[in-house]
C-alpha cells in the first residue's frame, strides 16, 4: 500500500519559493485545492472579485503562474465593519514534467478560478489486457 | 492513513502561531488576513458602512453555491447563510495534492445601525462577492431642522 501513495507523487505541483517573496504587502496567496483524476490535475483557487480580464495564468520554464489584479473598490465614508481590503492574488507552482502544457484550460465562475492541467499522452494509466491462455 | 511528513507539522505550527496572533490582530491595528484558510473565524468576511439613506453589506463569499444563498432582516438585524460547494467527498482523499480551501455551511448575522425597510433590500452575488444595500427606513434617516431665529 506505501508503494501505490507514494508513486502519485511524480504529478505533483510544487509551490515554488517565489511565492513568498512578490510584494506581500499588494498581493495575497490564494487557498487552492489541487486534485487529481486519471485525465490529469485540477486546480480550483478562491479568487474573488475578479473581471475576466484582471485574471491571468501563464506558464514558463515549467513554472505556472497565477495572478489576478483587484480593482474593485470596498467601503465608503461610514465604515461600520472593515474585515477586509481588496488586493492582488499571487501564486506559483512548478509543474511536473507529466503535464502537458498546451492543453491547461481555466474557468472562473463564482469567485473560483479552475484550471485543468491534462496530463501528457504518455503519462495517462494505458490499461493493459491480459489474456487468459 | 498518515504518513508522518515533516512540512505538516510545520503547517500545524504556523497556524497555532496565526492562531495565537489572531486575537491580538482583531483589537490591533493589524491588518485583517485576507481569505483565511480554514481558520476558525467569522465566515464570510464583511464589510459594512452607511450614508445617509442606505447601508451597504459587502461580503467576501467565493464558490457560493447562488440557490443555497439565504438572506433575512428582521428590524436591525441581518442574517447571511449559505452553503459553500467543496469537492470533498466526490474525491477520494488519496487523489488531492492540496486541500486549503474550506467550505460547508454557513451562518453569521450582524446588527445593523439603522432599521431598514425591508422590502426594499437589494442583494447581488456575482464573482464571489455579494453586494447588499439595505435603504434606511424614513424614521432612521436623519431630519434635517430648520432653525427659526427670532
């Protein structure tokens, strides 16, 4: 059983150390939860406040990067209850090399940003008949 | 079943650390964290402020499932609650890299500093932020007096 949890782990995303250091004062790190089936991965990340246009995802040198820049304004002159200050969301993750980097679609709906990260051709499960002589 | 990882604990040491910061930061002038993670806080952050005719409700909702969305005001208090959709369950725990979103079921209610007329409330939800307007009823507003000078 130890073998077959940890052979899952070579799809795995790493969060890259750039992370921590990108402006934190205009920026937020994103909560994400990142799943995975036998078509490849999928990312959903809370992402709130967001036009189409202030979202954007690339990759480059392996490294997938989420970003999205809030431009909507919170609050008035008689602020009763502040919680929270919109900003930025910035995220990275390093992507194993079983993704194929072409076919990363997102959707955002509700506030949540969902990539899905298709694995290459060659690294899908093949299921493998065995024939019974 | 778990298998002892040293990063964990690390993770459950850096949220006892916010945890112990938290009550500091609320009487404080630190900044609010933005979108905590699973904390065990008030769900959804709010943001509320007033004019002279309305009260407006700005809350921090992501991944709201719109038709679970339930609001009621009784005289001066407001009640949101909903239901966060996750994806826990449809997926076997073995299958996720990282889970840090929470979700569930919700519930928070806030005084308001006016009553308001509550047939007359507005609330939209769209990308992860509800926007309510609650219009004060005509005895909360303020009168102006005029000021006879004899």
């Amino acid at each position: 059983m130890a073998e077959n949890t940890i052979a899952t782990k070579e799809h795995e995303m790493k969060a890259t150390p750039q992370e921590s250091t990108h402006e934190p004062e205009r920026y937020v790190t994103p909560a994400v939860d990142i799943y995975e089936s036998d078509e490849g991965l999928h990312l959903m990340a809370d992402m709130p406040g967001l036009d189409q246009s202030d979202i954007n995802v690339s990759v480059e040198n392996d490294v997938l990067t989420i970003k999205g820049t809030n431009r909507w304004k919170t609050g008035g002159e008689g602020m009763l209850i502040q919680e929270f200050e919109p900003l930025g969301y910035y995220r990275q993750f390093t992507l194993g090399s079983k993704i194929d980097q072409n076919s990363i679609k997102a959707s955002y709906r509700h506030g949540v940003l969902e990539l899905k990260l298709p694995f290459a051709a060659e690294a899908k499960p093949k299921q493998i008949q065995v024939r019974v002589a | 079943m778990r298998f002892y990882d040293p990063f964990r604990e690390f993770d459950v040491l850096r949220r006892e650390i916010e945890r112990a910061f938290d009550s500091a930061r609320r009487g404080g002038t630190w900044r609010q964290s933005f979108l905590p993670g699973r904390e065990p806080r008030g769900y959804p952050l709010v943001n509320m402020w007033e004019d002279t005719d309305n009260v407006y409700v700005e809350a921090l909702a992501p991944g709201l499932n719109p038709e679970s969305l339930e609001l009621s005001v009784v005289r001066n208090q407001l009640t949101i609650a909903g239901e966060k959709v996750t994806t826990n369950g449809s997926i076997a725990p073995e299958k996720y890299h990282r889970t840090e979103r929470a979700g569930g079921k919700f519930i928070r209610t806030f005084t308001l500093p006016a009553e308001v007329e509550d047939e007359k409330v507005q609330a939209e939800y769209k990308s992860g932020l509800l926007r309510v307007s609650l219009p004060k009823a005509e005895v909360a507003k303020p009168r102006q007096i005029a000021v006879s000078v004899s």
